[in-house]
C-alpha cells in the first residue's frame, strides 16, 4: 500500500514538471522549504504558544518544546520582518480558511454583520458563501463591483452606512486589480466597524511593494503562506496589538488543538527567501509577465474581466467564445495546461459551470517563464479553444 502511495506521488510529480501551471492560487516550493515539511518536526506535539510568545504567559501544555518553541518565536520574528510590521502575528493557522475562521470568532458572534465582496465578484468561499461556515454563521451582507468589475467604493460606503456592519472585510481570490485599503479603512472607521483583510492572493506582492500594504489600516490580516508567498500550505493572522490576545485564544483552543510545527518550519524557510533581494526581482517578474499575457489575450479579441491587471492574475470572460469556464478547463488539462474555471461579475451559469477562467503568473514564473514565453501559451490556449470549437460545433 505504502508502495503504491509513493508511485502516485511520482506520477503527480511528473505532471507537476510537465504541466504548465496556470492557477493563480499555486506555486512551487523550494528544496528547503520541502525539506522543513518532510522533518522529524511533525513528531511534536506543542497545544499552546512558546512562554516568550504567549499573551497571558500561557504557555505550551506540553514538556520538551523548547527547541519548537525557538522555531515558532523565530517564524513570528521573520514574518514581521517580511511586512515591515509591528503587528501582532500567528503563524499556527492550518490553512488560510481556518484563518479568517479564528480572525471572524475573535472580534465577532454568531449572526453579527460582515460586509464583503460576494463569490461571483472575485471573493473567496469565506467571505460569505452561503455553502461556507461564513455563510452560514454570520449576516453577510455583499457590496458590488461597477459595470467594469472595478470594486465600487460608493456602494461599499453605501452599504456600511445602511447596515452598520460590524467588521468590513477586504480582500478576494479572483480580483486583479489594486484594493485601496486606506479607503475600506476610513468607511470601517466612519461607523466603528473592524476592518479585516484577507491578503492571501497578494500578500507576495504586498512583501515586494508591487501592491499598497493594509498595514496600518486593517485591525486583522490573514494570510495563506503559499501561492505568491511560495511557502508551504498553510495559513497566518496579523492584528493590531491590542487583539493579539483575542486572536491567539481564537486559534488555540477556540478552533485547533496542536500546531503542524514541521510546517510553521517551513514557513519560517519561506520567510526568509522572501527577505532575499532575489524574491523582490520574482514577484515584479510575476507582476510584468502577467500584464503580458493579459495584453496579448485583449489583442486576440478575448475578453478581460476590468479589461486589465495589477497583480499575478486576471479572468477572461469566454462568454463570447461559446465554451464555458469548466469545457476549457477539462479542456487545457488533456492539453496539459492547468487553469480553473471561475465565475465572473453578473454570472448566469453555476459555479460548477461557470462562465469564465482564471489565470495566474506566479507559479511559472518561478519556473523561470518570461512575457514571450506566456505571450507563446495564450497563442497556445487560444488556438485549443478555436479548435474545441470547431469540433464542438460538427
């Protein structure tokens, strides 16, 4: 059984070396970064925080987590270096899910108000999904992009004065372009409100300075510690001071029991390339070869969701086209390319169906790809899709 288990793994490998990797939400790790995730890490139990890290002189539970707890403090170090902050930080979450789950429960109760940006405009299952634990604990209530799938701002400010939300989230994981935290911030503010974001697509971009930082304006931050930050799967909240006690009794014991220490290792891995000169080059690299891709896409007559990009993705509408999001992805795959299907503004299809795709830079470009090599594979995409068509349509 064991054996069998290994030979899949090659097999995902050897797609992983040969597939060219579009989704805007993966990247590749580094060897170290592997190696702190492989450890003999993932042995220690470690229920509690390290004594120096611990508000409330908590502690851990358990005996022999003195070199763990060394580990944890220096992740937390590193990561505050990677934003410049001197906010509070977490680096115990799971994933970025059980994140915004802890950041929620920390400042709000069951039913209270969250304003957010709805699924169809680019958000995340979190922020509101009726099918998501948000969904379903809290009154969500959405604000809207404008005709051109730009967030509006005045429909946010309109629906923060018409129903004194109590936390204003900002944050997405299809939206390409820039998020004005300082502007969420002051409509937050205006009707005492916490702001939350969740950088989990950008927080790479944010490291690098190729995207305006929420520090300094949002109360919480949550993060996933892959995609653009190109750390191991996992996930990260930053807060003010002054919640940090709130924040870390949300996370331990409200909802998780032990830390993945071997994986809050290589977070600290990732933390430090992302410190090296070299990561700043890489995430504007991203940045530049998404504009590319995008642009050549529009001079091929495809559609563009805000007919453009600020960050590491962007979606084509295929409406147009005939072929839905889920025909072009299952598509790609044969032709081993690996995109995802995904609603867009005023969608009329299913999630499941949906009416467009995403597409992101970060992982390739870690590959080593530049603008002509992803001008090549829109060239490439667009030619499958003529040829799906043409087929379909026989």
């Amino acid at each position: 059984m064991i054996s069998e288990i290994f030979e899949l793994i090659e097999e995902e490998k050897k797609r992983q070396d040969e597939n060219i990797e579009l989704i805007a939400s993966e990247n590749f790790v580094s060897d170290n970064v592997l190696k702190a995730c492989g450890s003999i890490l993932t042995n220690k139990y470690s229920e509690g925080y390290p004594a120096n890290h611990a508000v409330g002189n908590r502690g851990r539970y358990y005996g022999g987590c003195q070199v763990v707890d060394k580990i944890e403090e220096k992740c937390c170090e590193l990561w505050k270096k990677v934003f410049n902050t001197d906010y509070h930080v977490n680096v115990q979450p799971h994933s970025g899910s059980t994140a915004n789950f802890a950041a929620y429960f920390s400042v709000l109760n069951v039913g209270d108000t969250i304003l957010s940006m709805s699924l169809n405009n680019g958000a995340h299952l979190t922020h509101g999904s009726p099918v998501s634990f948000s969904g379903r604990l809290f009154n969500m209530v959405f604000y809207e992009v404008d005709e051109n799938g730009f967030i509006d701002m005045e429909d946010v400010k309109k629906k923060a004065l018409e129903y004194k939300p109590k936390l204003i989230l900002a944050g997405a994981s299809a939206y390409s372009r820039i998020i004005h935290f300082d502007k969420f911030s002051e409509i937050a503010k205006s009707i005492g409100a916490y702001f939350m974001v969740d950088m989990a697509h950008i927080a790479g971009l944010i490291a690098a300075g190729e995207h305006p930082t929420p520090f300094g304006y949002a109360d919480i931050i949550t993060t996933t510690t892959h995609k653009t930050l190109r750390g191991p799967r996992g996930g990260m909240i930053f807060c003010k001071p002054e919640l940090a006690k709130k924040i870390d009794s949300a996370i331990f014991p409200f909802s998780q029991g032990g830390p993945l220490q071997h994986i809050i290792a290589a977070k600290a891995i990732a933390a430090e390339e992302c410190l090296m000169p070299t990561y700043k080059e890489y995430i504007h690299q991203v940045v530049v070869n998404c504009k590319a891709m995008c642009e050549e896409f529009k001079k091929m007559g495809y559609k563009i969701i805000t007919d453009g990009t600020d960050n590491h993705l962007f979606l084509l509408d295929l409406t147009h086209k005939g072929i839905t999001g889920i025909e072009c992805q299952d598509m790609l795959d044969e032709h081993h390319i690996t995109l995802n299907k995904n609603c867009i503004p005023q969608e009329t299809r299913s999630p499941k169906v949906a009416s467009g795709v995403r597409i992101g830079t970060a992982a390739m470009t870690t590959k080593g790809y530049k603008e002509k090599d992803f001008i090549e594979v829109a060239h490439r995409i667009d030619k499958l899709i003529d040829e799906f068509m043409k087929e379909k349509s026989v």
